[in-house]
C-alpha cells in the first residue's frame, strides 16, 4: 500500500469529523463538557445523596438493606451518573453517524455490565436473607443456589449486550433450547427432588434436630437438606441420607413436637385374680398416676387404668397416661417409677403378674381305657 492510498484513507475518515467541527454548536458542547466533568468530580458524593434518598423511600415500605447492598448500590449509581452523563453530551455533542453510534453503544454497554455487575455480586447477600437458617427451618446448603444466580446473571447480560450490538442470536438460541430440553430430560429426578426439598422448607415439616420417623424408610435426627436429599442421623449414629422426594410423598412423623410422651401398658393379672383385687391394683396404679408429678392430670390428656378384657392366661389392664416431659431420658424415668408402683399394687393386692402358660397333656395322664379303646372305622 502506497502512501497516496495511506493518504487517501486518513483524508476520507477523517472528513467526517472535521465537518463535524465545522458545524459543532461550541456553546452547547463547553456546557456539556462542564456536566460531564462535574459529574465526575462530584459522583461519589452525588451517588451517596441519591442512595439515600433510595434507602428512605425503601425504608418507607418498611424494607430494610445490608451494608453490602447499601454499598453495591452506592457503586452503580456512580457508574450510572458518569454513563448517563456521557450519554447525554454525546448527544448534545451530536458526533458523527458510525462514531456516535459506537460511543452510544460503547456507553450503554458500560451501563450494562455496571447492572449486571452489582447483580451478580448481589446474588450471595440475597439468598443470605432468604437463609433457612435464619427463619427456622431446616439447614440447607445454599451455595448451589448462589452459583446458579450467578450463572443466570452472567448468560442474561452476555445476551443483554448482545442485543446493544445487534448481534443475532437466534441460531444460537436454538441450539441452547435443545440442549436444555436434553438436559431437562436427564435430569428429572434431580428436578424432582429439588422440587420436593423446596416443598418441605415451605411446609416447614421439620427443623435441623428434629427427631422423625417415616414408616419404612427413616427414623433418626435430621441434620441438614440439600438439593438432592435429606440427612438423618439415625440413632445408631449412622447418617441416611434421603431422596426428598420420598421424604415429600411420605407420612413423616415429627416426634420432637409432640408435647408429651404417651405410656399405653396392657398389665397382665392371673386368671384366679378376684374382682376385689383387680379394682385394688387398679386403684393403687392411677393414685401413683394422679399424685406423681410424672403424668398429666389435669384433664388436658386422657388417663386411664381399667381393666381392658381376658386373654388365654390373663385379665387385661390397660394403664395410658402422658407424662409431664416429651424428653426421652426423663420418660424412661418416669416408666420406670410406674413398673416399681405397679409391682407394689399387685403384691399389696395378694394377687400375681400373669405370664404365658401351656397344658401339654402326655399320655400317662390320659385315661387308660381311652388308651385302649379301638378305634372307629368306617368302610
């Protein structure tokens, strides 16, 4: 290439911009100028004034920020006074047709990324406020969803400025819906329990420590829920770990709500037990029942002992009662103090505890003459 050619190149770009010279309103142009340069000067302090007035009106509608958001705020509105500010003396400025197009959309960019930015840094201190942790419900791991916030922040502002520079992104978008139908379709059983686990944080079922049992699958302590199952530690110190899904179709059981613990015995007397002596131990039973401090007797929950019905070797008492505490420990305390008084009643009565028994009858006791007996045929 000549350096005519190199003359000629330099000569035709720059035409534009000294016609655009000749024709610049100078007075306009200086005060835009002067904006821009106040704006500058002066951004910190004018985005601290405007992020007040945010945190006022937001503070009217009750809603209270993070420091972190506070400052996430305060940074954009720095880069949106600088940016628009730009924006503005570009087009009082008026340049040419292909730079100001590029300006424009240089600036707008900026602005862009400048809101996809505080976004993106946002996302953690945003599901921090929606914390499980912090409303009561059982623990999560939310990392899982930071790093999926983020990912959705970053693939929206890569399509955003896309769209500032009019690239056409239909093929691509194409290709993106299909590959998200497969993976749509791989991943259902993870979509499924992601959904279920999100089912029982809203239902609050459970919380972390919570003692549950689900027929046939688990009983234990739950410890944390991910996005894929729940753990819980079962009393054998064993941790399962659960797919939330199973945990959500199922009846689950939350033992550490109930407010008390239930005793329901059935106490065996021997058959030979008089009516005297069973109303006896069964007077003695619910005297311990009602004048210890271990069971409830206040009316609030039943208690009861009658007798129930006959067995093959018993007459049947049923003694229920709640006692004061739901703790495992102190219930099994309190049990205990019920077996010494209930043994008491039975001895004091003159009577015995009733245990299995079986006749077997031998041949030496049945009748000899049965023994010899011929038997019976038939033709």
């Amino acid at each position: 290439m000549d350096d005519n050619t190199l003359t000629d190149l330099a000569v035709g770009f720059a035409a534009p911009f000294l016609d655009w010279l000749e024709k610049l309103d100078r007075e306009p142009a200086l005060m835009a100028i002067a904006v821009v340069a106040l704006v500058v000067l002066f951004r910190k302090s004018l985005a601290t004034r405007l992020a007040q007035v945010v945190r006022w009106v937001l503070g009217t509608l009750s809603i209270t920020l993070g420091e972190e958001v506070d400052s996430e705020i305060e940074t954009f509105l720095r880069v949106l006074l600088v940016t628009g500010s730009l924006l503005l003396a570009q087009e009082v400025v008026a340049l040419p047709e292909f730079a100001g197009g590029v300006a424009r959309r240089l600036l707008i960019s900026i602005l862009v990324l400048a809101i996809f930015a505080a976004w993106y840094r946002l996302v953690e201190p945003m599901v921090a406020l929606i914390n499980p942790r912090k409303i009561g419900v059982a623990a999560i791991d939310t990392s899982w969803i930071v790093r999926l916030g983020q990912f959705v922040v970053v693939l929206m502002s890569i399509t955003a400025l896309l769209a500032v520079w009019e690239i056409d992104i239909s093929s691509a978008l194409t290709g993106v819906g299909v590959l998200g139908a497969g993976l749509a379709i791989a991943s259902q059983d993870f979509i499924r329990n992601l959904v279920a686990g999100m089912n029982n944080m809203s239902e609050k079922r459970f919380e972390t420590g919570d003692w549950i049992a689900v027929a046939g699958i688990v009983e234990g302590t739950v410890t944390r829920v991910d996005v894929r199952s729940t753990t819980v530690m079962g009393f054998d110190h064993v941790p399962h770990y659960v797919p939330n899904s199973e945990l959500s179709n199922a009846i689950v059981l939350n033992k550490s709500r109930m407010d008390h613990r239930r005793i329901y015995w059935t106490i065996g007397l021997v058959l030979d037990a008089t009516d005297a002596q069973v109303e006896q131990v069964c007077n003695a039973i619910r005297a311990h029942m009602q004048e210890s401090d271990d069971f409830v007797h206040d009316g609030s929950c039943p208690l009861i002992v009658c007798p129930k019905g006959l067995s093959e070797n018993a007459i049947e008492i049923l003694a229920l009662g709640f006692t004061q505490t739901k703790e495992y420990q102190p219930f099994i305390e309190a049990g205990g103090r019920l077996v010494a008084a209930i043994r008491h009643a039975v001895n004091g009565a003159g009577t015995e505890l009733a245990y299995p028994t079986h006749t077997i009858k031998t041949a030496d006791s049945l009748d000899p003459q049965v023994m010899n007996r011929e038997p019976h045929r038939s033709v």
